[in-house]
C-alpha cells in the first residue's frame, strides 16, 4: 500500500517546487501576509489594552499621553476585585445558570431534532418551519409576557427562569441535532429495531453516543449564550448575591461610575471573559464546525 | 443486502405508531413553542392595544399606543433613527469585509489556522465585560484609540459622547467581530470546485474575471444568509448600548433594544413596550420578506434552485 502511494505523490511534488519564481505571486503573497498581520494586531489592540490597563495603578490611566506599558505591573488589582466585590459568588452564579441551562438545552433539543429528523409524522415539516421561524423572533416581543408569566409563580429572583424553559429546548439547536440525525445511516437504525430496540432507546442508545461533536457544540454555544447574556437577569434578578457575571460587572461599573476604577474593572472583565477565551481555543473546531452547517444549509 | 426492495410493510400500523412516537419526541418542543413562543406573542399582541402599567387590569384602547408613536413620541423616532443607522452603517461592511478577510484567508495562506483563530476570537466573545473594555478603548481622554490616532495627528475625538461620532464608534465596535461572518464565508469559498476556476482560466478569465464570474455568483447564497442573520441580530442591539452610552448621548443611540428595555422595566409601561416591539418585529419582518424577495434575482443556486 505505502510503496503505490509514494511515487504517486512524488511528480505532484515536483511539479510544484520546479515552477520558476513568481514574482507576480510573490508580491501577492507579501500583499496578503502584510494585510492579514495588520488586520490581526488591529484585532488584538484591545485586548492588548485590556490587559495592560488591569495591570496599572489608577494615575497611569488617566494620563495623557497614555501609558502603553505599566511601569510595574499591578497584579493586587487581580485579587481586589475579590475583596472590593463577591466577584466568586457572581461566577458561581453563572456557573450554576449555564449548567442547568446547557443541560436543558441538551435534553430539549435532542428529542425534538429526533423527532424531525428521523420519525415521519403528519404535518412534521410545518412544524420544523414554524420552529426555525421561532429564531427570527426577538425577544423583546415575549420580553413583558415572560416577566408577567414568572411574576405570577413566583419565581422572579429565582434561576429557574432561566433553567426551565431550556427544557423545551431551543430552535436553533433543535437544527443541529437535526442535521447531525439526518446523517446517521438508517441501516444502524434498522438493525436496531430488528434487535428489539424501541426508539427511545434507539434514541438514546445509537444516536446520542454517535452523536458528541453537536452535543459538544450545542454545549459550548449554550454555554456562550447563558454567560454573556445580561437583559434576562437584568429582568429576572432582584438580589445582589444571585447576580451572575454579567450582572455582577454592570454593578461593578455603575458602582465606580463616579471614581473610575478602571484597572480593577478591567481585571474583573479579563476574568469575566477568561472561561470564554479558554473555551474558544480548547474546541475552535466544533465552533467552526457548527457556524458553517448553518451556513451552508440555508 | 439492501439491493432487495423492501418487501411491504405492515403499513398503516407502523405509520401510526411512527407518528405518534414523533408526536412524543416534538411534544416538549411543542409545548415549549406555545407556553413560551405563541402565547406570549398573542398576549403581548393584546397587551400593545390596552392601557397597562404593571398595575390593575389591562384596559383596552384600540390602537392608540401606535398613534401615539407614530404622531407624538419623540423617543420613538430617535429609536428609529438610531436603529437604521446603526443597520446601514453596519450590515454593508459586516459583508464586504468579512468577504475580504476571507478571500485572503482562502490563498493557502500558512498559518491559515492561527490567523482564522485570532479573526475569530473578537466574534465569539461578547457581553458586559467587551462592552466594559470598548468604552474604555473609546475614551475621550485616556482611551488606546484616541492614543493610536494621535500618533496621525488626529484630535481627541469624544467617541462615545460626542453625538456626531457615537454611531461611528458603535459600527467600529461590531467590526470587531467580522469574523463571525468571514468564517462563514471561508466555508463558502472552499466549497466552491477548483474545477469551476480552471474552466474559467481556460476559457481565458482573468483572475478579476474569475472573482466576478465564478467567486461572486457561487457565493451568494452565503452573502445572502450572512446579510439575513445580520439583519435580525443588528436590529435588535442592546447590551453594548446599554453598558457604553445608556442610549445617549442626547438619545443618539437609545435603540430599540434600550427603549423597550425602559419602557417596560424602568418606567412600568408594559402596554407601550409591547407596541414597540411589535413594531421592531414587524420592521424585521417586512426587511427580512424584502431580501427573500428579492434573494430570486440574485441568489444563485448551484443545484438548480431550490424551490422553498
């Protein structure tokens, strides 16, 4: 096997390295690795000044001309904001929101995008329309009606706002198990039912385990979505210590609006944006992944 | 093994209970869409046509709430304006420059991973603590922007107060994350068959020629969704504004999102509030009904089209 391959990759080898020097292309290549590199450190400018504005003392930021690089790095802003702030308990906070939510997200969307994925029932692709519609509805219409709703059981100033409707999961994730079911081959489903297997466990059994790049990218996308988002727990949320993050840094500013703390607010918000930031670069490929199935499907 | 029909079925029987185990697998969907899609919509819709404060029971006024904003709020209009803005200033580059980056990309760039990384980054993350971190970036007095400008000679501009430059900065803020879009449209590129661009270099196209003839057209679907799904997402901006201006300065950015916002949960108006977002939705609506609309005249489909 090896020894076919090899002289079939060979001349396409050479053919490549023996074209003479393309000046034309070359240029093109400087032209584009010189944009690409501007455009790059553009990008990174803020964070760039976030960080080094979290490591300065408060005169070096307001000064003009500004400070690029603090004289000594403050790191006592870091552990600051613990003190000044229950900066922990906003992260715990956050942390129990985005895991009931992803789990709700999972269980929701799972079954629903099973449904419309692989059983044929009346009336199934007028409800997948509907469905994928749902995305195109903002939220601010249902804002009022979902705070009245959450008002009359009581559960204002609780979490479960944010939980339990996940259940019930989530267009746009319902689309992507969709997609992710559509590709199983139908012999395994088969096989399967001539074993004995009922759906649901066909369900839970072939498709779920066959199925962990979507759970892993509906997962990280909810995870996004539960910790950035500021408008439900600005409705939702009445006490202090039940803030999440998001929540817990708009205190933090409009606390500081008068003083200005900025090197303790942006230590908070590096913080805040750490799970993010870590999160992208340890699974950058399930997110790619799951932007262009979007894309490409519509 | 499958070269064999399929010997039929017990047909009905099976269908049946298909149906119904599909039924069971949509239900919390289902029930999810009309307890917290339908009926919300419904009574908002009911509610945008009453009198109600929070308080009491809804009085029913007819149309009075959209009269009212049409012929008398001044707020509305700033809403209106602020949000159209923001959608032009930001949609056509959110395209052209994601198309851009992408194109780049697409040349077998070394070290396209890396490079696809740091574009995409600013995309991914958002919320309070990027909003918390632009406003100081903008900074009339000690922000890295004024600083970098600076350095060209340009005067302190007040970018976040001065309300001739505020929508400026904002458009600047979302083009931070153009790799939201230009990911999409990398997927789109290396979709399209090398063999299309060798055809055309036979047929004597330049690379021009190419960009326009072949690039361009096997691309418009995906131009097509990126100016869909940004027009949704652009129209109902909030959180930036919230955290960066609250809607001002003098209401230059008091967009939609930040009006209903305050409508409903500052000054108690839910009735309004409600109105208002009917008329978001419904600017939403006709916009995204126009693209479609007009998505037959340039929208090319490689597979023949689809007729959805």
């Amino acid at each position: 096997m090896t020894t076919k391959t090899q002289p079939a990759a060979t001349p396409a080898a050479t053919t490549t390295t023996d074209l003479p020097f393309n000046r034309r292309h070359f240029f093109q290549m400087l032209v584009t690795y010189g944009l690409l590199f501007s455009g790059a450190a553009l990008l990174m400018v803020p964070f760039y000044w976030m960080i080094s504005t979290s490591l300065k003392t408060l005169p070096e930021v307001q000064t003009w001309p500004i400070v690029w690089v603090p004289a000594t790095p403050v790191w006592q802003n870091y552990p600051a904001v613990f003190q000044k702030t229950p900066f922990a308990r906003y992260l715990l906070n956050s942390m129990v929101i985005a895991t009931g939510g992803i789990i709700g997200t999972l269980v929701g969307s799972s079954l629903a995008g099973f449904g419309f994925a692989r059983l044929r029932f009346p009336g199934r692709n007028f409800l997948f329309f509907l469905c994928l519609t749902t995305m195109m509805l903002p939220a601010w219409v249902v804002i009022v009606p979902h705070f009245m709703m959450f008002s009359a059981v009581g559960w204002i100033d609780t979490y479960l706002p944010f939980i339990v409707p996940a259940f019930f999961g989530n267009a746009y994730h319902i689309f992507l198990f969709r997609q992710s079911f559509m590709g199983i081959p139908r012999e395994l489903e088969d096989a399967a039912r001539i074993d004995g297997c009922n759906t649901f466990r066909i369900f839970a059994q072939i498709f779920l385990p066959l199925s962990k790049p979507v759970i892993a990218t509906v997962s990280i996308f909810s995870f996004y979505y539960y910790w950035n988002d500021l408008v439900y727990p600005l409705v939702y949320l009445q006490s202090q210590l039940k803030f999440p993050v998001s929540l817990g840094l708009r205190m933090f500013q409009t606390a500081n609006s008068g003083v200005v703390d900025m090197p303790k607010m942006m230590a908070a918000s590096l913080m805040a944006l750490l799970p993010c930031v870590v999160l992208f670069f340890v699974a950058q490929r399930l997110f790619i992944q799951g932007v262009v199935i979007t894309g490409v499907e519509k | 093994m499958t070269v064999q029909t399929t010997p039929p079925k017990p047909k009905s029987k099976f269908l049946r209970r298909e149906a119904i185990e599909g039924y069971l697998f949509i239900l919390p969907w289902l029930i999810g869409f009309v307890i917290f899609r339908f009926g919300p919509m419904v009574y908002s819709m009911f509610l945008s046509l009453t009198d109600y404060a929070a308080r009491g029971a809804p009085k029913f006024v007819g149309l009075e709430n959209y009269i009212y904003m049409f012929t008398k709020d001044p707020r509305f209009l700033d809403s209106l304006r602020s949000t159209f803005q923001y959608v032009v200033g930001f949609l056509p580059l959110n395209i052209i420059i994601g198309l851009a980056i992408a194109m780049l990309m697409n040349q077998k760039v070394r070290g396209m991973t890396t490079f696809r990384a740091v574009y995409y980054l600013p995309a991914v993350i958002s919320g309070v603590a990027v909003a918390i971190l632009w406003q100081f970036v903008f900074h009339k007095q000690w922000g890295i922007l004024n600083a970098i400008l600076s350095l060209f000679g340009v005067k302190s501009i007040g970018w976040l107060v001065d309300p001739k430059w505020v929508m400026v900065a904002f458009v600047i803020m979302s083009i931070w994350g153009v790799g939201g879009s230009m990911i999409i449209y990398l997927a789109g590129l290396q979709s399209i068959p090398t063999e299309l661009y060798e055809a055309a270099a036979i047929d004597g196209a330049n690379r021009f020629r190419q960009f326009r003839s072949v690039t361009i057209p096997m691309l418009t679907p995906t131009i097509f969704f990126v100016l869909i799904t940004g027009l949704i997402a652009a129209f109902q901006i909030f959180e930036n504004a919230y955290i960066m201006t609250g809607g001002g300065p003098n209401y230059a950015t008091y967009f939609f999102g930040l009006n209903i916002y305050f409508t409903a949960f500052k000054t108690l108006n839910f009735a309004y509030a409600s109105a208002l977002a009917w008329i978001l939705f419904a600017i939403i609506v006709a916009l995204t009904i126009m693209v479609f609309g007009t998505s037959r005249r340039w929208v090319f489909y490689a597979g023949g089209g689809d007729d959805a």
